[in-house]
C-alpha cells in the first residue's frame, strides 16, 4: 500500500515517527519515536478514517457520520505497518490506515496541543512607534512571496501601506483580487470618499473623522479595508490609526472596570438613508472563549443613543469616555499623509482609523476604497503556505 489518503489538501510531514501501539479499553497509546505518547480514542480513529468509503476522494470531505458507527466499536488489531503508518481493522472488518504526519498534526495529547496554541498566529500589537509595514504595487501584483508577505502583515499587525498603486479609478479592485472576492455594501463595490453636498455618511463630508471602524453597523464588520488615494490636494485629511487591540489591552489593566463595561454593555450603531437602515448592537469590545480581544467595534458618528439599565448608564458612559479618551492619546497614534498612488490597508476589527478634517477650498481629495472578509485573507494565506 502507498500513502494513504488525508481528508486535506495539505501536505503534513513527518515530525516523527511511529514506533509502538498499545490498545486500551477504549484508545489507542501512540509512541512516538521522538519519545511523544499520544492517546487516541476508538471514536475518533474511526471517525477520522481516511479511506476512499469514509472520505470522498474529489472533494477530500466526509460522507462518514460518526452515529452510523457503534459507539462501543473496538478494533480487532492495530499496528504500525512496513511504511510507517497506523493500521486499525475494526471489528466489522471495515481497515483504516493513517498517515503518521498527519496523525501527529492532529494528536491531542497536552503536549501536541499546547505545540498548536503556540504556533498559532499572535497578534503583534503596535503603538506610536510602528515600524509602518510598506510594501510595493508591482511586487505585490507579481510575485507570489511579496503577496504572503503583505498579507501576513494584515494578519499579524493589521496596518499596512501599499505604494505604487495606479492612479487610475477603479485600480483598487486589481489589486483587492490579488486576495479575493470584494464585499459589496450599500455603498457600492469601491466607494468614493470625497466630499459632496448630499453625502450619505459623515465620511463624505470634509469634517474630521474620529477613529472608527467602517460598517460596525453591519453583524459582522467588514475585515480588510482598503483606502487608495487618487488625488489629495487638499490642505489637511491626514490619515490617524490606533491599534484597537493595544488600547483594549491597555484599557484592561489601566481601568479594568471601564474594560468590563465595554465588553458587556451592548451599544447600538446604526446607518440609515432614504433606502437603507442597518443597525446592529453589540459590545464596542468582543471577547473569544479564552478572554482574548477578538474585535472591535466603534464609530461615535454612527452611534445610537444608550439603551442601558438605568444603573449602568453612568458606568457605560465612564467607560465610552474612558476608551475614546485612549485613542486620543499619542502614545497610540500613528499619522501619516497619502500621496496620490499611495493605499492604505488594515484590519477594519482591529485597527481603528481616523482622518483630520480638509479643506475643501485648497484642492481636491479623492479617495477610493472597498473591503474584503477576513475569511478570504485568511484563506489565501493558507493556499499560498500550501
Ligand atoms: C471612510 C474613512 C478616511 C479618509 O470613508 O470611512 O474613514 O481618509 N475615510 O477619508
Ligand atoms: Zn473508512
Ligand atoms: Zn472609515
């Protein structure tokens, strides 16, 4: 037999190789040669068979339902073979065979796990002395290795500047693709941010924009967003960001009470127009399983009025004042001006953006912009590390 099958479109190498299975009452005991030992439980070895009945081979996902399996099903023998693979026949006679690279990615021992949380990607948090991660138009359009490494500055840093972008309306989206499918929104495909008289947001307007995230009306916030400068001849509308994982990190162990108040009082943001009317409420800071900051969500000109337990209302608006407060403060403010060609793109759930207000009488600014789902970056980094 040759290598079996993965249920997969990765490669997974050999870390280490099997040496020795030992069958208990309802696992299996894994050695590894590296001397890693490695439970795996009847259930999930059966559940996880990689054979052509179990996974269908084109699309490389199950077809296999684990409660169509006895729950008490043991094996009848299992060996490591002549290749180095885990060979279990069951008892109903149906063989699984399991490659030991792939077996090892997927071991749950504490030891495997706690290998897996720490290769997990980290975000690097950033204050006002970022190093401001620039990377080049053509380099980006042409070369694969240039592309990874921009986007993994979107994932891990979540600010970045592209330079040499076309001037052209409409280059945007070339270089967008370069990731995948553009999020449509109300405001179109790209939306031009420029001034205008019957604006339907507060950023079509010359005003300054407080740091914000775009559409935290919207469940879920957009997770790339781009803003490409075509013209900026207008005195002012520098850009500003914060990193809104950092102040929430502050915030935590500066005023750690302020810090509970935003991550469990909902707050409401809306957007509304003659043909639209979007509102979403959630916390301005969202939390994963493990108490980690996931997201952020603010945008005071899109912000409805508190809707709080009476008692609460002087907690939230402590903790609101606190946290707005936090982005005004050098300490976390990046600043720069874009040039025409110029393109900003970041992590909208993370990094919060900000323009001063322009002149409108000194030239014109014409910015575009679109965004793309953090889901799409997430999986052309992994295509690209295939
Ligand atoms: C926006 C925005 C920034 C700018 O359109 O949401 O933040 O520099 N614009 O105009
Ligand atoms: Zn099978
Ligand atoms: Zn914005």
């Amino acid at each position: 037999m040759n290598t079996p099958a993965v249920a997969d479109f990765r490669n997974y190498p050999l870390i280490s190789a099997l040496t020795a299975v030992q069958p208990l009452a309802d696992r299996l005991h894994v050695q590894w040669a590296d001397g890693r030992l490695s439970p795996f439980h009847h259930q999930w070895l059966r559940d996880n068979c990689p054979c052509p009945e179990c996974v269908y081979s084109v699309t490389r996902e199950q077809v296999l339902e684990i409660v169509d399996v006895a729950e008490d099903l043991v094996p009848n023998t299992s060996l490591v073979d002549a290749q180095g693979c885990l060979c279990v026949e069951w008892q109903n006679g149906h063989q699984s065979r399991f490659d030991p690279g792939w077996l090892r990615a997927h071991a749950y021992d504490e030891a495997s796990r706690a290998e897996r949380f720490e290769a997990k990607p980290k975000s690097q948090l950033w204050t006002a002395n970022l190093q401001l991660p620039v990377f080049e138009y053509h380099a980006i359009m042409e070369d694969p290795k240039a592309l990874l490494q921009w986007l993994l500055a979107l994932r891990d840093i979540g600010l970045t500047q592209v330079r040499g972008v076309p001037t052209e309306p409409g280059s945007l989206a070339g270089i967008a693709k370069r990731i995948s499918f553009i999020r449509e929104s109300n405001f179109g495909v790209l939306f031009n941010v420029q001034s205008k008289a019957d604006a339907d947001s507060n950023a079509y307007t010359a005003f300054n924009l407080p740091l914000h995230s775009d559409l935290p009306t919207r469940e879920l916030q957009p997770g790339l967003q781009f803003l490409h400068c075509l013209v900026n001849d207008a005195v002012g509308g520098e850009s500003v960001f914060v990193d809104g994982f950092a102040i929430a990190d502050a915030l935590r162990h500066e005023d750690p009470e302020a810090f509970r108040s935003v991550c469990e009082i909902p707050v409401e943001f809306r957007n509304k127009d003659r043909h639209s009317d979007y509102r979403c409420l959630a916390p301005i800071i969202a939390l994963d399983t493990l108490g980690q900051v996931r997201e952020i969500r603010m945008a005071n000109f899109l912000r409805g009025p508190f809707d709080a337990p009476a008692e609460q209302m002087p907690a939230l608006y402590r903790a609101y004042r606190r946290f707005i407060a936090m982005t005004r403060e050098a300490r976390f403010r990046v600043s720069a001006r874009l040039s025409p060609g110029d393109m900003w793109c970041f992590d909208n759930r993370r990094t919060l953006h900000a323009r001063n207000a322009f002149d409108p009488a000194t030239g014109a600014r014409h910015f575009q912009g679109c965004y793309i789902d953090r889901d799409e970056l997430l999986s052309r980094i992994r295509v690209l590390q295939r």
